[in-house]
C-alpha cells in the first residue's frame, strides 16, 4: 500500500460545529460587511509581514454549555424534521420548523443559563441545511471560485474585487475534510468513495463541484473545487461597466449576432470565456431559439425560448459507456430542434465537427474555445480530435479574444487585474483573418481598425444579403452605439429589460432613439 495514507486521521470525532480560527491581530483591515447579521462577518485585510490579502471570516463562537446543547439540538432536528413532500426552499423550511421544535426542546430542557438559543439555532441551520462550514463562502456573492487544497491548508477563494485570498479556515484533519467533502457530493446528487475518487458534479443553485477523496489520488487529502453559478447572469451593459468592451464592440456584436453570425470565443482557463459567451446570448431578440450544451451548467440566460441541455457520463467503468449521453450526441439532437442559435459551453472534441456542420446549414453557433489566440485557435480546431475541415473554417464569423490582464499601475495605486477582450477577428477563410477591433493596454481603450467598420469583410456580406449599402450599415452601427450608451447611462442591465429595448428597437428602431433623444434634451 505505501505510505500513502500514512497520519490519516478516520478517528477524529469532533464535538460541535466547525469554525475558522481567529483572525490575525496584526492585519490591517480595508473591507467590512455583514454575511448574516449578527452571526457572521467577512473582514478582509492585509497581511503586513506575507504582503497578501486575507479573507477573515468572523462568526459567533458558541460556549461549551452552547456546544453540548448544539449537538443534542441536531439529534433532535434530525429525528423530527420531516422530508417535504413538495420542493420547498430548504433554509425556509427549516425555519419554519426548526424553531417549533427548539422551542418545545427548550421547555423540556427547562431554563438553561447563558444559552444563546438565537447562536446555537444558526449554526443548526449551518450544518443542517447550509454548505456547513464553507456556508459563508457560499453566501458570499462577491466570490466566484472556493478551492479547499487539503487538510491543514487554508481554504482560499477568489473574489471579485480582490481576487485569489486565503482565508481562515482550516481543514485540520481527515475526518473533517471527508465529511464535507461526502456532504458536498451527496448535495450534488452523486457518490464518493475509495473506489470512485473522483466526482465532478453541480450542487444545488447550480454551483459547479469538483472532488477528490481522502488521499486516494492527492497525498494532502481530499480537495474541493466549487465554481460559483451566478444567479444574476452579466449581459452586454456589465461588460461596458466593467471595461471589458467599448460600446462599438458591442455595437458591432449585436448587430452580427442578431444575423446569427457563428462565433467562437477564445481565451486560456479563467479568462471570462463563459461570462462572455452569457453577455452575447443577452443580445438575441426574445423570440429566438436557443439551445445551450454543457457538461456542467454555466450558461444561465434567462431567455423563455431556451433548451439547456447537459451530457450524462456513463454508468460504471465499463469500456462499452452504457448509458453515455456525449457532447457530440446532444450537437446531433440539436440540431434536429432547430435552433436559432446553438451555444456549446465548450468545444474539445469530435462535438466540434458536428457543430460547424450545423454552422454550414444556417443554424447560428457560439461556443469557447481554450487557446491563446487566433491562429493556435484554428490549428486546434482543424487538428485531432476536433478535426474540422479546413473548408469549414470559411463558415465561422467571429473569433473574440479574451484574457485576464494587467492593467499598467498607475501613481499612488497598485496594479490591478482584469478581463478584457484583446480583439475581435473575422475570419474569411482558414489561415486568412481581418483584425476589427484591438486593446490598447496603455490607453485600456479599444481600437477600431484602421479603415473603420468599412473594413469588414462581414458587414460587407451583410449589407449585400440585405440589399443595402455599407454605408447605410455603418450609420446603423453608430445608432446601436447611441442605445447602448444611453442603457448604460441609465443603469439598465436587467437582462428582461434590455430584451424589450433591443426586441423594441428591432421592431421600430426610430422611436426608441426619439425617445432617448427626448429625454437626453
């Protein structure tokens, strides 16, 4: 066997709930807010001697009588509650009930000194119905990413505004680890274990899960990565907000996308390929079918026309896949739903021939792509195992390049990181692309090309299939630039109420711009 699971420790039994240790005196602290007022505090700080920042996680601690009414509280919960017979929100469920049941606990119990029924009630709910002691992360919304390395390790995170943290949560022993881990995965619907090791799955809110158990295949123990579902989905206005793109990129994208121009978006892990591939969606008009193919869900549009459809790994390790449903299947039946668009969350395999096989009869395509650029891009997608047809290439429209960057720090300020789109490619055929739009990382500004929107190889294409001028389509271009500005001004973002705008302007393009004219006089 090794010594492999050498100082594994399955003996532990640990006495009340799991809470992180203290926060270091020594920080300095620069963000402070609520989780659950007054149980749980998030204090972000520096670290002054490591230079880093800490995400402190600041909960009630419970006193030892509060602790041995905690656990007598959970054995009674757990005997008591009953499973709904409908589909209920679990925490409502449990307050509903919970509390009927601890106040009759504590009229048997009779009065009990220096007992917060309100601390000992939070963590019951915690570890009953919450993700347990990584419930603050999961409440959090600023986080997008939780990373749990093993036993020992702190847990870090990655935050929206200060990006990749450690915080002070440990997992110090095995036990501990392997029962959250266990928790995890069976909110997810799956099974764990020595002989399978390895689960990737989607937790309730649609949280993307990957696990690993004991230290079956990672020596420090079990691990947890959880990608954070974004309830609230990012649509094109959120990515003028954050700088991502200007409001000719956008104007530009939405014009093409709503002619189903096939595109993909390429960038390496973490780049915001998904988020951007979401921000597209939001610029089709409401009527459109769309239909999206992931392993794990990502994609979230709240668009009524819309079939989200996920592969299915087989049953078992046999070599024959029994019960396999591939990405390359779900492209297949797709297509036979005419879709007005087609979005793979991901494209690595033979699902990618399928597709530009739905691209080259007219349906619209979109999906993400890992590469570094443009050309490495199309390489990937003529080589094994994708094995597109050079001449299929000519079909696809639009390469959008994305990556998470650096920003050149400015005086008095730190740098910072960001996600920006590099550039926009058209792509004429394999090997032959016209650059349209460039980030500038000095001015963090985007260029347009050179001869202007005149150079588009597809607006040219375009203006042909409408019967129209060029000309006649750039002043469109500059149109659409005026409505986006004045949603940002405006703050509209709602995916809903951009789809009324855009299908609004679809319709009659003229008094959605005398309105914003009136009301910018």
């Amino acid at each position: 066997m090794g010594n492999k699971n050498k100082n594994v420790q399955l003996d532990f039994v640990r006495k009340g709930p799991l809470t992180p240790r203290p926060i270091p005196r020594d920080l300095e602290f620069i963000e402070e807010y609520w989780i659950k007022e007054p149980f749980l505090k998030v204090r972000i700080g520096r670290d002054a001697h490591r230079k880093i920042l800490i995400y402190g996680i600041d909960e009630v601690v419970l006193t030892p009588q509060e602790i041995d009414i905690y656990e007598r509280i959970i054995e009674t919960l757990q005997y008591e509650l009953k499973l709904p017979r409908t589909s209920v929100d679990p925490r409502a469920y449990f307050e509903e009930n919970a509390v009927r049941i601890v106040e009759r606990y504590k009229m048997d119990i009779g009065g009990t000194p220096n007992i917060s029924w309100a601390k000992t009630l939070y963590f019951a709910e915690r570890d009953m119905v919450g993700f347990s002691a990584i419930d603050v992360l999961m409440r959090d919304t600023t986080i997008e990413d939780i990373s749990i390395d093993g036993v020992s390790k702190p847990v870090f995170l990655w935050h929206r505004k200060y990006e990749s943290m450690e915080t002070n949560l440990f997992f110090d022993n095995d036990q501990d680890l392997d029962d959250i881990i266990s928790r995890l995965v069976h909110l997810g619907g799956k099974h764990i274990s020595t002989a399978y090791p390895i689960v990737d799955g989607t937790l309730p809110g649609r949280h993307r899960l990957a696990a690993t158990f004991r230290r079956e295949i990672t020596p420090y123990g079990g691990t947890v990565t959880i990608r954070k579902f974004r309830e609230d989905p990012v649509t094109i206005i959120d990515l003028l907000n954050f700088g991502t793109i200007d409001h000719r990129v956008s104007a530009y994208a939405w014009l093409l996308m709503e002619h189903r121009a096939s595109t993909i978006i390429v960038g390496s892990t973490a780049s915001g390929k998904t988020t951007f591939l979401n921000a597209m969606l939001s610029m089709l008009r409401p009527a459109s079918k769309i239909i999206t193919i992931e392993e794990v869900q990502e994609i979230n549009i709240p668009h009524e026309n819309w079939i989200s459809m996920l592969s299915r790994p087989s049953y078992g390790l046999s070599a024959e896949k029994i019960g396999e449903v591939s990405l390359f299947d779900l492209v297949k039946a797709a297509m036979r739903m005419r879709p007005d668009m087609l979005a793979v969350g991901e494209i690595r395999g033979e699902e990618a021939y399928v597709l530009f096989q739905a691209i080259s009869t007219g349906h619209g395509g979109i999906c993400t792509l890992h590469a570094e650029e443009v050309t490495s891009a199309m390489q990937r997608l003529v080589s094994k195992p994708m094995d597109v047809a050079p001449a299929y290439i000519a079909y696809l429209d639009l390469v959008f390049l994305v990556r998470r960057v650096a920003l050149p720090a400015k005086e008095g300020n730190q740098q910072r990181y960001v996600r920006r789109l590099l550039a926009v490619d058209e792509v004429v055929k394999f090997g032959e692309y016209i650059r349209m739009f460039e980030w500038n990382p000095n001015t963090d500004t985007h260029v347009l090309n050179k001869d202007g929107f005149r150079a588009s190889f597809k607006i040219k294409r375009l203006a042909k299939d409408l019967g129209k001028k060029i000309d006649e389509l750039v002043d469109e271009l500059e149109k659409r630039v005026l409505v986006l500005k004045w949603l940002q001004e405006q703050g509209v973002r709602d995916h809903k109420k951009l789809a009324v705008v855009f299908e609004q302007y679809n319709h009659d393009p003229v008094s959605v711009l005398n309105a914003i004219s009136e009301k910018s006089e």
